[in-house]
C-alpha cells in the first residue's frame, strides 16, 4: 500500500488549471500549422494565423489564451493500492481549482445554482469523473471546459432500425447547427452506446485524443475519418468564416448498450480545447 497527501494533489491540479489555460496542446498547434497549408479561404487562412499568434502570445505572456477559461472538469483514475492522507480527495481537487484560478487570475465562470445564478467566487465545484485502476498511481486530467463550445453540444437516443448512417447524420447536424458559436476549427467527441448517462461521458472523453490520433479499432477509424470529411464539407470553416476547416479532428468512442437503443452523443470542443495531465506516484506508507 502506497500513501500521497491532499497537499501534493492540491499543487498538482492547481498548476494543471494554470497550464491547461495558458499553453495550446501541442499537437491542436499542428494541426493548425496543417490546416493552414491546406485551408483555401483567403479570410479562413488569416483566422488560422490569427489563432496561432494567439496562442504563442498566451504561452510568452502567461495569460489565458482565452477569456472563457472553463468550468473545470477532471478525470481522476485513482489505482486501488493507493492511499489518499490527509484529507479527502474530491476536497482536494477543488481546493486545487479554488487555488489555480486565483493564482492564474482565470475568469470564475461557476454559479452555484442553475436557477439562482449566484456565483461561487472560485470556480468551484469542478465536475470530476473519477475511475478505479489497478496499481498505486494517480492521473490526474484537467479540461477546463469552456460554455461556447459545451452549450453546441447534443444527445439523440437513436433507435436502433437508424443504424451507422443515423448516428452519422445526428453527428453532422449537431456540428452545422452549431455553426460558428464554438469557435472552429472544433475537436468533435463522438459517444455511442452505453446508457444516456455514458454516451455523453464518452463523448466529452473523446476530446481528450491527441489530434490525428484515430480509434485503434479500424473500422472506427474509418467512420471517423468519413464524419470529419463531412462535417468539413459543411463549409462553416476557421471561426465560422467559411473554409474547408470546421473541424480538426473526430473522436469517436463507443461501449455496449441495450438491444433497444443506440444513444448518441456528441460534445464540440473549441479551437483550444485545453487539456493537461500529470501523473502522480504513490510513496511507501510511514
């Protein structure tokens, strides 16, 4: 049994909230370099570039890339040797959140009711999606996630009798509905299967794939590239401009799910789509 304290936790999701705000993935950077070159709007080129500066700036300066900087949502896979000291660890985390948005000077974007709108004052609570392992190890995902993109997201339960080409049309419909509200180019999570609940979990967990990294079940692969072909050929393009780059990438995940029903769900997420991780090792127990 390996032990880690709250205070080692705190620091670690404190500077993520930081890090995710402050420095574009590297890989959404490539893909913008890549999309550049292929992007034949004159306007759609200059909003690529645009974004580009924008993030360099963001990273020089050590300021958010953008003013949205997101409810914050954790992915916590927590290995079942490991012992948590000190404190809890849900209490932890949003001490950790409460610290990096004060100390990165983040926007506080979380109110505490949906009805009142009276709001926290410290970005809390933070959505957390925490998953049981094997081992003696913490990951911890921060992916502030910002309302532009998250209100363009939707969930059809499709019935079975609409197959792959029903899922697939829901997907792009969603996508030019959403038009230029999430700031393309957009990184599209595909959940499919599972109950209500777990299709959109599996779509927001779609966004966490490296760009240009596809399911490693080809036949997956295949759809995704097939619904990113389609969603570009929408031609809402870098920012809602028009071009032929509307989305960077299409993640698709999918699960097991009842003999009557295929849920279907899909969260957008911006041009940064900010994510960052840490993984924190246990120590032998004192």
């Amino acid at each position: 049994m390996k032990e880690i304290t709250v205070e080692e936790i705190i620091s670690a999701v404190e500077n993520l909230c930081i890090e995710a705000n402050y420095n574009l993935g590297s890989d959404i950077m490539a893909g913008f370099q890549q999309a550049l070159k292929e992007e034949p709007s004159p306007l759609g080129q200059e909003v690529l570039e645009r974004l580009i500066e924008n993030a360099e700036i963001a990273k020089e300066e050590r300021v958010p890339m953008c003013q949205d900087t997101g409810m914050a949502v954790l992915f916590v896979s927590i290995g079942q040797d490991l012992h948590v000291v000190g404190g809890g660890l849900t209490e932890a985390i949003n001490e950790g959140v409460r610290r990096g948005y004060d100390k990165g000077y983040l926007r506080k974007s979380v109110v505490k009711d949906p009805f009142d709108r009276v709001n926290t004052g410290d970005n809390t609570p933070a959505v957390i999606h925490y998953d049981i392992v094997p081992g003696e190890e913490l990951r911890l995902i921060v992916a502030p996630k910002g309302f532009g993109s998250e209100n363009m997201g939707g969930l059809k339960m499709c019935k079975p009798s609409e197959g792959l080409e029903g899922a697939m049309q829901f997907v792009v419909d969603t996508v030019d509905r959403a038009g230029g509200n999430p700031c393309p180019p957009i990184i599209v999570g595909v959940g499919v299967g599972g109950t209500m609940e777990k299709a959109t979990f599996l779509a927001k967990k779609g966004l966490l794939r490296e760009v240009g990294k596809h399911n490693s079940e080809e036949r997956l692969a295949k759809i995704e590239e097939e619904l990113l072909d389609r969603i570009n050929r929408l031609g809402i393009g870098p920012q809602g401009f028009g071009g032929v780059t509307t989305a960077l990438a299409v993640n698709l995940e999918v699960y097991p799910t009842h003999i009557a029903g295929m849920p279907v769900a899909v969260n957008i997420g911006c041009h940064a789509t900010r994510h960052k991780e840490i993984v924190l090792q246990g120590r032998n127990a004192q």
